[in-house]
C-alpha cells in the first residue's frame, strides 16, 4: 500500500509517518521500493505504527521506543525486563498525578481566596455606609 493508503488504514498523517521514518521506528522491513522509489508498505507497518499509537497513549516516548520496539516486538525482553520498564513508567505517572494534585490544590486556593475577597467587598461596599 502507498502512504497514503497506510495513513488511512492507522488514521495517522502522511508527515507523522515520515517523522517515524526519520526516528528509526519504521525501517525497510516495513515497506519495499518500487522502481520509482516509491515506498509500498507492508501489513507489518499497519502493526508497527498501531503499536506506536498504543504506546504513545501509555505514555511511552519515542525515544523510549526506539530503544525498546524492535526486542518488544520480537519477543526478546523477558517478563522481568517488562516489568521493570512498567514499574518505571508507572512511577512517572504517579510523579505526573502528584504534581497535577499539587497545581489542583494552589488553583483552588486561589479560587478560595478571590471567593473570600469578593465576599469581603461585598460586605464593604462603599454605597452600602451612604443613607
């Protein structure tokens, strides 16, 4: 299939797909050259680029794939090897919630304070001591 057959088949851009191909993360087993240089890619990159999109949505960088996409796909990392990749990007997401927790808690309080100052001119409202 053309690029833009395998953009349509994974729902990713044609430069999304190009940027892939410059990291590394789809390589000539994934498509062959026609005469024209033209890329006819293979059934292996529907399954590369959906298994991109997967990781991208657990929160696993590219670079991070890079290094690992090639032994995850050939059943090369053991059971243990996975786990201490999950555990890691497990503890990144607590990292990111216990952050987002922290900027929750200070927009709050901020809400809290202007809730306060309003009820405050509220009560002091200069029109208020005019009989």
């Amino acid at each position: 299939m053309y690029i833009k057959d395998l953009a349509q088949a994974v729902d990713i851009p044609i430069s999304t797909i190009r940027y892939y191909e410059r990291k590394k993360l789809l390589t000539e087993e994934h498509f062959s050259r026609l005469d024209n240089n033209y890329r006819i890619y293979n059934e292996q990159a529907v399954e590369r680029l959906q298994l991109i999109r997967a990781g991208q949505q657990a929160g696993i960088t590219l670079s991070e794939m890079q290094a690992y996409i090639d032994d995850w796909e050939d059943n090369n990392l053991t059971d243990d090897d996975k786990r201490m990749f999950f555990n890691a990007k497990l503890a990144e997401i607590e990292d990111r919630l216990l952050g987002l927790q922290q900027v929750r808690e200070y927009v709050l309080s901020k809400l809290e304070h202007l809730d306060n100052e309003d009820t405050q001119l509220a009560f002091n409202h200069p029109c208020e001591d005019i009989k």
